[in-house]
C-alpha cells in the first residue's frame, strides 16, 4: 500500500495555482456550490456557520481518517456544513463510480459530495494531493487552507480552533 500511496503522490504532484491575494477573492467556494452532486442534485445553499470543502478519494488512507474526523465534527458543530470534493477517484483503477458508491453508502452517507474537475481545482488554488481542505466562513471567503501538497492533514483540534475563530 505505502508503494501505491507513493505513486499516487509522484502522479498528482502538479505545480499548485499561486494563492489569491485576499481572502474574499478565492473563488472556490462559489464553485463547489455551483456544481450537481455526484446524482446530479444542486449542492443546498442554506445559510451556514462555516463550510468545509475536502478534496479526497475513496482509496486513500489519510483521507478516509479526516472523513472520519470531519463526521464527528458534523455531528458537534450545528451550522457547519461539509461538502466533499472527489478527485483522482479513477487513479489507475483503484476505484470507480460503483466503489465510491459503496464507501460513501456505507460510511459517510452524511457528506454531499461533488465530483472534481480542473475548473474546480483550479479555482480552489490547485489540488495536486488528497487530502486537502479549506475552510470558508459565513460569507464563502476562504480563510484556512490545509493543502496536503504543503503539510500532513490537519488534526481535530487544530481544526477546532479554527472553527473557533470562524463560527463565533
């Protein structure tokens, strides 16, 4: 597994998008609510407290740990909404639309989830690994980045305290 890990890593390892300068200038958040879900429902634009987009696949390790995570934070936090962002799910036929399926019947039927596409990476900044997430606050401005390209995923309570600060 690590040496397949590893590969995925070498394969999606492009050169990420520079930065937007200011925080209400990243488009990413418009985006995801802008795309069908993978049934091709509208993503729901109730009013929330906070958003978190993760960028994951169904076969990756790390992100199957922060979507564990992420659930639990679903559960403590009212008003924090969560949308994932499937990306690299047909990575060298790891997975496919019916074993993503499964792993999200089955363990996270709670997460809305839209598929990726370069137009949607593009304007989060740039995806080159899973995980990655982003944190929007109540107006859809971006202020936390956790791009796995940079760093290892967030723990929960450095999310925590991020949440802290968003939904006060």
């Amino acid at each position: 597994m690590l040496l397949l890990v590893s590969g995925v890593v070498a394969c999606t390892n492009a050169k990420p998008a520079e930065h937007p300068a200011t925080p209400a200038e990243a488009p990413g958040y418009r985006s995801v609510l802008a795309h069908t879900d993978i049934h091709g429902h509208a993503i729901a634009t109730k009013p929330a407290s906070a958003t978190i987009v993760v960028v994951f696949a169904s076969w990756c390790g790390p992100c199957r740990r922060e979507l564990g995570m992420l659930k639990q934070l679903a559960v403590e936090k009212p008003g924090l909404r969560i949308i994932g962002v499937n990306a690299y799910e047909d990575w060298d036929d790891i997975s496919n639309q019916q074993k993503l399926e499964k792993f999200l019947g089955a363990e996270h039927p709670w997460l809305t989830v839209v598929r990726a596409d370069d137009k949607l990476l593009s304007a989060l900044g740039g995806v080159p690994k899973v995980p990655s997430l982003f944190l929007f606050d109540h107006a859809g401005a971006q202020v936390r980045a956790f791009r796995r390209a940079e760093r290892r995923p967030p723990s929960k309570a450095e999310l925590e305290n991020a949440l802290a600060q968003v939904m006060k």
